[in-house]
C-alpha cells in the first residue's frame, strides 16, 4: 500500500474492544508497519525508573561499562559501545553506512547457563537490576497481548502465535545516543529482527520511519505511549502480509546551537521462541501465494542476524560478509533485499582494491594509502560535493596560526590600553590608602570600554597577562563594581533578585508588601509556567507514603537557599548562569553549600546560619556579603511558591552545567575523566528535586506559611550583627576575586 501521504503513524488506544484492536493494529502493520500504543497498561512511574536505571549506567566511566561488555550474539547480552553497531539499508543506492553513534546494554531473562545477564556490580540491585526485571516482565505481558491480536488478525486461533512467543526470549536494551552535532545520524536505516518491538523514548526525539516514496515521517515523542513496529521475523512469518517498514535516529530540530543534547530510550524486542521453525503461516501461504521464504529456525536467524551487524571490537573489522563488485552481500542469502544490517568489509572505500589499513578521522571513510587519502574525497561513494579532508586539515593549520597571531595582536591592544589607563590616573596619588578613591576617577563609558576589551580577549588571558593589563588601581575599580553590581549591569541582561521585588519603590513612589506579588506582576506564562513546574515535581517514595514529613530539613533548606541567592547574585540570574557560565555557576552553587558538597545535616536556626556566615567559606566567588544573602532568605522562606522558584533555578543551573560538561567531553576518551563531575551533578539534582518535593508537601507549605522562621532569621542577623561589629568584619560568603 502506498504511504507516500502518511502524515504520522497511527494512534492506537487499547482500552478499546478487542475487534477495534485487532482491526486498527492490522491497518497499521499492513500498511507503514509503525504504530503508538496509549492506554497501554505500563505503569509511568515503572518507566521512569527504567530510564533512571539507564542513565546510572550510562555515567558509569568507559572502562567500568567495558567490564560488561557483549561478547557473544548468540547469548545476546551485555554493553556495546559507541561505533560498534554497522547498519547498511542502502545497497542499490551505493552508499557506505557508517557506525552508529549509540551505545547500549543488552538484558534478557536469566534463562539457562550460558545466558546469563551482566549485572554492573557498581549499581545497586534496587535501582537497575530488579527495576530492569520488572520492566521486562511487564513488557513481555504487552507483547503477549499484541500476539494475541495480530494471531487474530491473520486468521489464527488467538494462542496460536503466543504459544510461540512465550518463552522469555525478548531481548531489553537500553540505549543512550551522546550529543553530536545537528548535521549527524545517530542510528543509521534500518529494520528490527525480531517479531515485534516496543519503543518508548525520552523527549528528544529524532526517530523516523520511511514511506513508500523514500520521504520520512518524523515521531514526535509522546507523553505515556509506546511505539510498536514490525520486525524481519513476523514479517518473515506472515510472507510480508505486515511490513517491517525502515526507520533510523537523526538529530531532531532544536535551538540549542550546533550541538543536539542526549538521546535515551528503552527497547523491547520481542522474538519467537528458540525451538520455533519460521515457516510462512498457513493463512499467509494458501491459495495463489506461494511462500517467499524458506524454513529456519528462530534462535539461528536472529544470531546470523546479530553477527552481520554487531562488532563486538569496533576498532576491526569482521569477515562475515564478502565484498562482490563493491557491494556488501549478506551470508544471510535467503533473506530478500528489503533493507538488512551489515558490517563493513574492510575494503578501501576509494581504490576498491586493496585492503583498508586506515580510516579518515574526519568523514570515517576507510582507505590503504597516502595517494587514496589525498584522493578519497574525489571519489566518494555517494557523489557528495562536501568539502575534502585534506582541504579541511589545512584550512584547520591556517586557522590556527592565524589565532596566533590574533592572540599576540590582543596583548599589544591590552597593553595600549593599560598605557591609556595609567595617563588617565597621572596626577594622582595611587600610593596612598585612597587607591578606592583615586580609580573612581574612571567614568562610566571608561569602564564599559575596559570591560569591552576584556571581553574581547576571553578566557584566552592568564594572570600575568591581566596584572599586565589591569594595575592595582583598576583592579580596585572593578572589584568595587562587581560588589556593587556596576559591572555586572553593564555586560549582563537585566536582573533584579524577584524575592525582593516587594522592597522595590515603583515609578510613582509606591511599594509592595506582598511577597507574592512578584509573582503576580510578572507575565502571567511566568507564573503559569512555574505552577505548572511546581504541580509536576517527582514524589518522593517516602513522602508518598504517608509518614510525616521532618520539620528539621528546614534548616539544610535554608543552607541551599544561602547558596541559590549567592549564585544568582553573582551571576545576575540563572538565565545569564545558564546562557554564559553553566559549568562555574553550578560549581559555586555546590560549592557554597555544605548540604549539597558535604551531605551535611544541621538541627538548629542558629547552627546553620552560623555556618553559612563564617569566614571560612570565602572560596566561593560571589557579589553579596553575608548579611545580605541572610536576609534574602529570610524573605524567600515564607512562601513555598518562592522556595520553588529558587530551587527550580538551582536545578536548572545543574542541569545546564551537566549538559555543558557532556558536551564538552569526547565520548571515548575524555568522557571517563569527567565521568565524577557527571556523576556528582546528576546526584545534586535529585537531591534538589528532593527538596522542591518536601517543600511543596502540604504540611510543610502551612508551616512555611504560619511559622515565624523569617522573623527569627532577620531576629538572630540582627543580634550577630552587634555581636561581630567589635570584633574584626567577617569576610563576605561570596568574595570578589580578581
């Protein structure tokens, strides 16, 4: 049937009758092959642990997930790492795939020996392998039902096909797909194996499914649905009756720059079981339809299946596929050319001749010599007129010693301006105690200007190359200005602490004694935007289970909050944290916090305000001194829609700041140095999420609401206030270090 008009694959909702089912089902794998299951019956909390299961193992470091690592398709379990998986669909076309960029851990039943699964010991039975169970148990109920329906369908009793199916021979994987680049494929065209598989993804996207006119639908992610699709087998089994129709992962549109954020989901293939033989069904085969396919036995297909696309040793390359004029041909002959997976041949891809000894670094395009290297891009395989290699490594070279040149061009202008600076000041007596005095001779458009040309040199400049820049009366001058939030006006977007718009006097002179009237004179998607984030906040098991929830966690809130309003107002709001210093702002937010650096746990007002103030966490950068931030939190504790909005801030910071570091690293490489950071700053989000839950408990909001936490804060400021003013001022919680 033609799909060419196929706008999206079809909805099916099964908590209809089974005769609507079955007919639906059977349009859509007659027709596209794809379809999104809703009402489904798989609990959502079971499948967000799933993907929380996933993600735990995807930070483990490179060499602990290798430790686990696939090594027998018969077996079919285990992790693969990225470039491991070959998929060509192309063949007629010429095209050479290239790996796919995903890495996965296969999980099946604990079915006898030589099939067993490959636990990481690094994480906790309680949230990956009892949570995996369960998901597959769960999953395999669904595929049971699907087979009853599709049995129906083609004419079979209803247990025909379950009978055959039922013995625990699915197969669960979970995939994580790294950033890449906008441009990049993350999973190449393809066709599942299997009989069926059920897909649920996370909200990046990227999946499409092909027509019949070669055009691609897009499928969108969907909150609670499954994707089912058809595979090779049932394909196979039903003499193409259902259509196991080619799909692939791309890079989703986004607005996030040049690089695609992370991409998980969770599939559940579904194959017969070991002692099946694939012979067409009775009711597929009679009459004028002859079979297309000759018998095999389930377990041997899907293994030869396996062994033509996975390479359990990326860096080689396999035999089971010879080439024959340039084409790779499958030793899996009797399967028609519908769109099958490979693995490369280990042929130069320029010469056609010799064997490939090396591979581009840039286009991944295997080659044997120099001469095919300096040539590869003139022959390629599929007639693209895209720059060559070799033109992009030189063009690379000249950019680079044009940087250089660039870099010792910036000094000289920095040094001009530091002798511009110095003429600015002559005749006046920076050698005195009033050096504060003297640098604020520099008018307003001055320091625009020397914040420009600081700009302008970046986070190229070193120290001694500011001290060279920036003498002693200018760094006086911009440290005065960054603590008085000058600076921070000039370069920033404009900010202003929203818990303490009330303290604002409008424009005719009036002010505002409601704490919520921030909220309410925003725009009102401001507001809808943060209830709707409030309303679907993750409870927590304990505090969803009825146990009251602990007063006492107020005081290591007030400790976070300390450390949210020091963050904000050093970084002049979270959108100019997230949008300019995601990775710093998220490491001063930790690091200004014992309760998120230390796990520490306080029982008193008195104990958690005297750690916040004290001298000794003068490490942290920052533009308040300690009187102010207590005094932010005591406004911002009296309303639990402002502690949410604080904390949501913090949690988006740290996500910024972990999706920042992911993409800064390389996937094999790199990736394992910075597998801790990854690690800490996924375990202080939900640690956030934690507290935004607890904060937003009913108990706990009439208590914000009726206690007199904010006079008692404002009460002990006041009175430490007197208690220090003899003794030596204590350094500000957040010092300005330049």
């Amino acid at each position: 049937m033609d799909t060419s008009g196929v706008d999206k694959i079809p909805v099916i909702d099964l908590s209809q009758d089974d005769a609507t089912i079955v007919n639906e089902l059977m349009t859509a794998f007659t027709t596209i092959g794809f379809a999104t299951l809703v009402n489904h019956g798989v609990p959502q909390t079971l499948r967000q642990q799933t993907f929380s299961a996933s993600e735990l193992f995807f930070q483990l470091p490179l060499s602990q997930k290798l430790q686990y690592q696939y090594v027998d398709q018969a077996c079919n379990r285990g992790y693969i790492r990225c470039g491991s998986e070959h998929h060509d669909d192309y063949l007629d076309e010429g095209k050479l795939a290239e790996t796919d960029c995903k890495e996965t851990m296969d999980i099946g039943w604990d079915l006898e020996e030589g099939y067993e699964n490959r636990w990481p010991k690094e994480l906790p039975d309680t949230t990956f392998k009892n949570v995996l169970l369960e998901y597959f148990e769960t999953m395999d109920k669904l595929q049971l039902r699907l087979m009853k329906y599709v049995a129906m369908g083609l004419g079979l009793a209803p247990d025909y096909l379950v009978q055959r199916c039922n013995g625990h021979h699915e197969n669960l994987r979970l995939l994580h797909y790294p950033s890449i680049n906008a441009s990049g494929v993350r999973g190449n065209a393809h066709t599942d194996f299997g009989t069926l598989t059920l897909l649920v993804q996370d909200q990046v996207g990227g999946l499409k499914v092909q027509r019949t006119d070669g055009s691609w639908i897009n499928v969108e992610p969907t909150e609670n649905s499954i994707i089912v699709n058809v595979g090779d087998m049932l394909m196979r089994w039903s003499n193409d009756r259902l259509k196991a129709t080619l799909h692939k992962v791309e890079a989703p549109p986004h607005h996030g720059g040049d690089i695609v954020p992370e991409r998980y989901s969770i599939a559940f293939f579904c194959n017969a079981n070991k002692d099946v033989e694939l012979k067409c069904l009775d009711t597929c085969c009679n009459g004028d339809m002859t079979a297309k396919y000759p018998p095999i036995n389930a377990h041997k297909y899907i293994t030869q299946r396996l062994l033509e696309t996975i390479n359990t040793n990326p860096a080689e390359s396999k035999e089971d596929s010879v080439p024959t004029n340039n084409k790779l041909i499958s030793k899996v002959g009797d399967s028609p050319n519908n769109g099958t997976s490979k693995i490369s041949d280990g042929i130069c891809r320029v010469c056609h001749q010799q064997q490939a000894k090396y591979t581009c670094p840039r286009c991944q395009r295997p080659y044997c010599s120099l001469d095919c290297y300096r040539n590869h891009n003139n022959s390629s395989d599929d007639g693209s007129n895209e720059i060559s290699c070799t033109e992009e490594f030189y063009k690379t070279k000249v950019n680079a010693l044009l940087s250089l040149e660039q870099k010792e061009q910036e000094l000289e202008s920095h040094e001009m301006l530091n002798r511009h600076y110095q003429q600015q000041l002559q005749g006046t007596d920076i050698g005195t105690k009033d050096n504060d005095i003297a640098a604020e001779i520099l008018a307003e458009e001055e320091l625009y200007r020397l914040w420009s040309k600081l700009e302008e040199l970046g986070e190229n400049a070193n120290k001694a190359q500011l001290e060279k820049v920036i003498p002693p009366s200018l760094r006086k001058k911009l440290q005065y200005d960054l603590q008085q939030g000058t600076a921070q006006q000039l370069v920033l977007r404009d900010w202003f602490p929203w818990w303490r718009q009330q303290l604002v006097v409008g424009s005719k002179g009036t002010t505002s004694s409601n704490m919520e009237e921030a909220e309410r004179t925003k725009p009102e998607k401001r507001s809808k935007t943060l209830d709707e984030r409030l309303l679907k906040l993750e409870r927590f098991e304990l505090l969803s289970l009825g146990r009251q929830p602990s007063p006492l966690l107020v005081f290591n809130l007030i400790d976070v909050l300390y450390s949210v309003c020091g963050t904000l107002r050093l970084y002049h709001g979270s959108a100019n944290a997230i949008s300019n210093e995601p990775i710093e702002a998220g490491s001063t937010l930790v690091a200004a916090s014992a309760v998120l650096a230390k796990d520490a746990r306080f029982s008193s007002l008195s104990e958690v305000l005297i750690h916040c103030t004290s001298a000794g966490k003068g490490h942290e950068r920052g533009a308040a001194s300690w009187n102010v931030l207590v005094e932010d939190v005591a406004y911002l504790v009296e309303s639990h829609r402002l502690v949410g909005r604080g904390l949501l801030e913090a949690f988006d910071i740290l996500t910024a700041a972990r999706r920042e570091v992911k993409r800064q690293v390389d996937v094999v490489d790199k990736r394992q140095r910075h597998q801790e950071q990854i690690q800490q700053l996924s375990r202080l989000r939900k640690k956030i999420e934690f507290f935004l839950s607890w904060s937003q408990h009913p108990e706990i909001k009439t208590m914000l609401k009726e206690s007199k936490i904010k006079d008692e804060i404002l009460s002990w400021r006041e009175q430490w206030m007197k208690e220090i003013e003899p003794q030596k001022p204590m350094s500000p919680s957040f010092e300005v270090v330049l």
